[in-house]
C-alpha cells in the first residue's frame, strides 16, 4: 500500500471539498458548472427516451422513472450501474452475496439480476437467452451521458425479459449531444491495491466521427479474515493451520484438503487447493463506435473475473486465487436512423448479434464440488433485427410501432465436472464426468459400482418473434394517454400478450402531476432454469468389501417450463411545491403467478445411472404478491456561490412468496442524497438505511423464521476539485471517493444455500483517490 491507512484517511479528508471523476469533459467546467445553474423544475423534467421509445420529459413519461444525468453521475462519483443502482428507491442490492455472480439486484420485491434488462443506447448488453450474470464493476459508466432507469414491466415495448424493469444508458457515443472530441484519461488507486482506469478518444471527420471508451478495474478486495474473525474463525484456527475443511453442510465430518485431493486422483485437474486467503476482482468494459449522419455501427464488450467464494462460509470453500468466476459479453449493432423533412416520421432500422460466456477455467472449490475443482461453463449467442416506425399525426396523437425477430442459441450452464470442457470438441466426446462421480483408476474401483457419471450436455437453438403497437394520445393539455400491447412467439414455448395502459395528469402549469399505470411482462425459462443440472454423490457400502456410487440429490431438465407472468397496477403523485421544493409518493401492487422453484420429482424416472435420494426439477409452482411504494422529498437552493440539491426517499415494500414471508427485501428503505457544487467544486455526501431482509434459509433455531441480516445504515462520499485549466494543456481534476465512510461493520443476506453465510460480510471504509486530465 502507497500510504497508511490513517494517512489516506487525513489526506481524502483534506480533499473532500476537491475532486473530480473520471468522465469526458466537453464544455468548460461541466459537471460542477451545471449542477450549479440547474433549476429544480429543470431537473425534475430533463428528457427521457425509454419509457415509450421516445424523448419525453420524465413528468410525461407513462412510467415511475428515475433519470441521472452526466452531472449528476460526475457529482456524486459513480464509476459502475451498481453504485448507482443502489442510490434508486425500491431498488435493492445485495453485495458479494452470491459465489457466481457476486452481487445480486431485487427491483420492487422480485429478485435476480435476469430479470431486468440493462440496455446501452436501447440495445441489450446482458444475455439474450435470459440467463443470470454479473452485475458488478463490468457495467462501467465511462462514457455515460445519462442514465434512465424504469421501474416495473416493460414487456409491451421491449418483450421478455423486461420484467421487473429496465435500465438504459445512454452514452455520449450515442445519437444523442454532442459526441467527444479529444481525450479524457482517468486512473485512481486505493485500499486493498485497487486500481481503476478509463480512457475516452473522440475525433471528427468532417460527417464520421470515431469515438472510444474503455475501462479497467481490479482490486485485491478485503481482507475479511482479519476483519470479520467471528465470521471466519474456521479460516483462521483450521484452514489455514491445519487444512481442515467440513465434508458437507449435511455430513459434518472434519476431513483436510490433502484427504480429498487424494482420493480423487487421476480425477482431478489443476493445481492443489490452497488455503490462502486470495479473491483478487479483474473486470472491464470497452464501446467502440463509428457515426456517419443517421447511421451507427458500435461494439461493445464486458467481462469481470471474480472470486467463487463470495457469500460461502470458511469451512465450506476455499479462497483459493485460481477459484474464479469469468463471465464476459459482447454485442456488435449497427443502426439507422431516418426522420421525414417535416419530422412527422421515423424509421429505425437495428441488427444486432451478441454473445455471453462463462468462461471454461471458471470453477468452484469447495463442499459442493467434493473439495475438488468444479469446472462450469455456458454459451448463448443472438441475432436479432429490429424494425420500428412512428409518426405524429399532430401534437395530440402519435403512433409507434415495430417488429423484432431473433435467432437464439445456447449451451446451458453445466453442473460442475471434473475438468474444464473444450470449446473445441463436440461435448459428447469429453467425457465430462460430475465431480465426485469418478473413481481413482485403480483396482479398489472395482468395488464400487457404477462409478462414473457423465454429464449430459445439451444444445439449444430456437427462434422470437415480436411485434408492438403503442398509441399516446393528448385530448386536451391536462391529459396524456398511452395505450399499447405486444404479442411475442417463442418456438420454445408459445406466445405471450402484455399490454400497457398509462394515464398521465397535470395541473395547467406543470406543478402536480399524477400518474395511473398498468402493464404486464412475462419472464421467459431461460436455457439455465430449463436445463438446470446438478448433483452431489457419495459412496453407499452394501457391506463390508462391496459400495456403489449414489447421488443424494440430482437436478435434471424441464424442457416443458412456461413463462413467469406479471402485472402490475401503480400510481403517483408530484408536485412542485415551490421553486425550491418539490413532493412525490407513488405505490404500486404486483401480482406474479406461474414462478419457477425447484420441486420434487419421481426418483423413479432419473435419467442418472445411479441411485438417487432426491429427484428434483424446476417447475412453474407459485405465485407472489408484493405492494408498496415511495415518498420523496426534493429540495434545490441557490446560493450565490454554490447551489445545494438534497434528495430524501422513503420506501416500504411488503409481500409474500405462496403466503411465505417476501425475501432479498427490505420493509424499510430511506435513502438520501445531498450534492453541494459550484462552478470548480462539487461534494456529494450519500445515505442508505435498510432494516432487515430475509434470505431462503430457514434459522434451525426457530423453524419459523428464516435468517436475516441486521439494519443498517451506510455513508458514501465523493468530492472534486478542479485544479488547472489551459488552453492547449488541457484541464486537471483531483478527487476523492470514499465508500462505507463511518467504517461500519454490516450484513447483506445470501442468495444460495447452506454453505452460506446466514449474512453476508459486507466490505470496511474503502478509500480511492485519482486525478482526471481532459483535453479538447
């Protein structure tokens, strides 16, 4: 480390009225400058395009949004979506909580990061196929102009998937503004050797412009050993003494890595596990665009490795350095946008072709891989043309409409087996055998029956079809109505209808607004729910010279899975109470029926050639209510030397999973924002206050409850300075980002099973400091 942490801590002190981030400057002193001349009304109505795939002000738009600008992403440091994500009322995130992908997302009760889109310039960068992925530092904001974030279905304009919400950021490379010219560099560096660097170039030719951003981070991350001691006692009076793990949450015997590796063998591939204690995170984001007048081609690729022990108890997995999860996407799309000469109607022509990855060196280490390595890895690749068309027949009536069509193929995620599988190779040539279900290759095999178990590996391929109607209509200046619906065709599993209806109010000036909305989004089975396997095996002695292998629970496919479907009925009333100050509350209620659990079926019709204690598979088996909603105060002065906007957000959510408590959320939510800025310097204290979430596992201690974390309230800061300006040099920014300010020691709950943490240990004071250069 560069510095003590106590003199980090006194130098970001000094720092806090002084600092800058990392993104593209275009005009003087931006950021800083326009926080400061922005008015409340302003702010409350900056414009936004995915609420109805057209630009709208936030206040017209037939959805409850949240819009963060370039400003205010610059004002209040937010370097990746997950920062800002968790800033959004109703949104919860749950950290390191979850071995694969880490950090995991609940919008409004309805948990999984798969079950949101995340759109850049309307163009999704998550999975095509519907499969969950990492939501973490991969998400870079670099280039961000601003982001729009929609809470609730939107399956009648953007089909599956957009079930609990979407997330669309729009960039600076996109048709909207001005595009970058010159450079703009930022590297920052802080506790636990974590570095964060971005890079943007922009240059004009005469109608082309070429534009480039790109992002890298890694960290070291905590070291929760020391931290925690409580929660990683095993670690540090076992493991890492004496080698000692626990068989199983289920079977706990005290065995040693040496006892495991040994009795795997020839079957076990890689180096020996270790016992240190290693997580190291590596990600990055990269957007590559070219514009010529209405048309764009751009590429876009993400990836982040990450620990496979994130949420995972000491005794139950290893910090092994090696033991990482890789996931990576890359969408290339190109686009064409024409508008009439008298701007009544457009066309917009989009081919896209993605692809996501886990990568084959992924791999877990632990109990639920027998103290082996456990190698995973997925494929899903799209192709999708979009066509859409709108018209404005008068200021009072406008019309959009569309079609998509999509060519979707995948390998669904395997179930840990013994080596890493061959992207080269046909899958039924690898011999890809669950972990644990190998024998050692020697005599003593003979005597248990049924020794290898191999894996089925399936390919899927199928095709969407889609096509969309929406009509908004403005009888008189008081009234907007959107009426709109979608039909979808899947060849997997049939079609689907969501409709939307949205009602929009306001007072002649503008000052109180209220909003009626319904919509419907349907939640396809992904290839990863659809075939789903997973298994764990043990030997079974029939006597004392005789054993055969047996599985004590095998996962198999459904491949006759239905869609999850969702309605949603919601409200909300603004009002701008004073130039100053302004108050909003909405509540909503959802109904979702149809959700897919795992359930138990028939051992007798397991495809394994093993015996099986339990049998189970995905099913569509529940249904869930979830109500309730937001109260928010905002409040922007004016001073004449720097301007103070404050955001104050309660939120209760409640509900249940088939009359079961609601998990992964919180009753009680407040967030609160206060950003304070003038033309040279802005700082931007930050709070969250969560009570307590449950989490799946039921608390032994009593049956009734499960287990939860403890409230907690959290304190980030980030403040920025502008430190030189010249013409052809460019100009300088140094700044400062503090995260869990108060040094708090808190619990996010595990998304998983008994291998978990009942709380997951949350990360200590992180402390970054970074300069920013920008040259025009």
């Amino acid at each position: 480390m560069f510095l003590s942490k106590k003199n980090i801590l006194f130098f970001a002190i000094g720092l806090l009225c002084t600092s800058q981030i990392l993104f593209a400057q275009r005009k003087p002193d931006i950021g800083a400058k326009e926080l400061f001349n922005i008015s409340l009304e302003d702010l409350l109505n900056v414009g936004i395009v995915s609420a109805s795939k057209k630009k709208q002000s936030v206040s017209d738009a037939p959805a409850m949004a949240y819009v963060f600008t370039k400003e205010q992403i610059l004002a209040r440091g937010y370097s990746n979506l997950v920062e800002l994500l968790e800033d959004v009322p109703e949104i919860e995130i749950q950290r390191n909580s979850n071995p694969e992908d880490r950090n995991f997302a609940t919008i409004r009760g309805i948990t999984g990061n798969e079950k949101f889109l995340i759109l850049l310039n309307g163009i999704r960068i998550t999975p095509a196929t519907g499969d969950a992925y990492t939501l973490g530092a991969n998400f870079a904001l670099t280039n961000a102009l601003r982001v729009e974030v929609i809470l609730g279905p939107a399956s009648a304009l953007y089909g599956v998937d957009a079930f609990s919400g979407i997330i669309n950021i729009i960039t600076t490379h996109g048709q909207e503004g001005n595009p970058l010219r010159g450079v703009n560099a930022n590297v920052n560096y802080g506790q636990f050797r974590t570095l964060d660097t971005s890079l943007q170039l922009g240059k004009k030719f005469d109608k082309l412009n070429v534009m480039f951003s790109g992002n890298f981070h890694q960290s070291a991350e905590p070291d929760y050993q020391n931290i925690y001691k409580d929660e990683f006692a095993w670690y540090n009076n076992n493991l890492r003494t004496s080698n000692q793990v626990i068989n199983s949450p289920f079977i706990k015997l005290i065995n040693t890595l040496d006892n495991f590796q040994s009795l795997a063998e020839p079957y076990f591939f890689g180096s020996p596990l270790s016992n240190g204690f290693d997580m190291p995170t590596k990600s990055y984001f990269v957007n590559g665009t070219l514009n010529y007048a209405d048309f764009t081609v751009s590429y876009v690729r993400h990836w982040e490795s990450h620990s496979a022990a994130h949420g995972l108890r000491p005794e139950f997995a290893v910090r092994d350095p090696q033991a990482l999860i890789e996931m990576s996407q890359e969408v290339f799309y190109a686009k064409h946008n024409y508008t009439s000469i008298n701007r009544k109607w457009n066309v917009q022509s989009t081919i896209s072709k993605s692809a996501f990855e886990i990568g084959n060196q992924s791999h877990f280490a632990g109990s639920a891989t027998t103290w082996q390595r456990g190698y995973i890895y997925s494929l899903a690749s799209s192709s999708k043309i979009e066509e859409q068309f709108s018209y404005d027949f008068s200021k009072k009536v406008s019309l959009i409409t569309g079609f998509t069509a999509e060519n979707l193929s995948a390998i669904p995620k395997i179930a840990p087996v013994y080596k890493p599988f061959d992207t080269r190779l046909p899958a039924s040539l690898q011999q890809l055998y669950y972990v644990a279900a190998t024998g050692k290759g020697t005599a003593e095999d003979s005597l248990i029956r049924n020794a290898f178990v191999e894996q089925r590996v399936f390919n899927v391929e199928y095709r969407n079809y889609g096509g969309y109607l929406q009509m908004q209509l403005s009888p008189a200046k008081w009234i907007e109505l959107t009426l709109g619906s979608r039909y979808d065709y899947n060849t997997r599993f049939g079609g689907s209808i969501n409709p939307r209806l949205g009602l929009v109010m306001s007072s002649t000036n503008k000052k109180l607004v209220y909003k009626l909305l319904y919509g419907e989004a349907f939640l396809a089975p992904s290839p990863e729910k659809t075939f789903a396997q997973s298994a764990s095996f043990a030997v079974r002695f029939l006597n004392d010279t005789e054993g055969e292998r047996i599985a004590s629970y095998f996962r198999t496919a459904n491949p006759d899975l239905k869609p999850e479907k969702l309605r949603t009925l919601e409200s909300s009333l603004s009002y701008l109470l004073t130039p100053q100050l302004a108050l909003g509350a909405n509540g909503f209620y959802t109904r979702v029926e149809n959700l897919i659990g795992l359930a138990e079926a028939n051992p007798q019709t397991t495809p394994a050639p093993v015996p099986v204690s339990r049998l189970e598979t995905n099913v569509n088996r529940g249904q869930s209510e979830i109500y309730g909603g937001t109260f928010k105060i905002n409040y922007l002065q004016k001073f004449d030397f720097l301007t103070i906007n404050a955001l104050l957000a309660y939120s209760y959510i409640d509900g249940n999973i088939d009359n079961q408590p609601l998990l992964y959320t919180a009753k009680h939510t407040a967030k609160a924002s206060l950003d304070i800025s003038n033309p040279r310097f802005s700082i931007s204290p930050r709070l969250i206050f969560r009570t307590a979430s449950n989490s799946r596992l039921i608390n032994p201690n009593n049956s009734d409850n499960f287990f939860t974390n403890q409230p907690f309230t959290v304190v980030n800061l980030f403040a920025r300075l502008k430190l030189y300006e010249k013409r052809n040099i460019g100009k300088f920014y140094i700044y400062t980002k503090i995260n869990n300010l108060l040094n708090l020691k808190y619990y996010h709950v595990f998304l998983g099973a008994e291998d978990g943490f009942p709380a997951t240990p949350q990360d200590p004071r992180r402390i970054n400091i970074g300069i920013n250069w920008a040259l025009e």
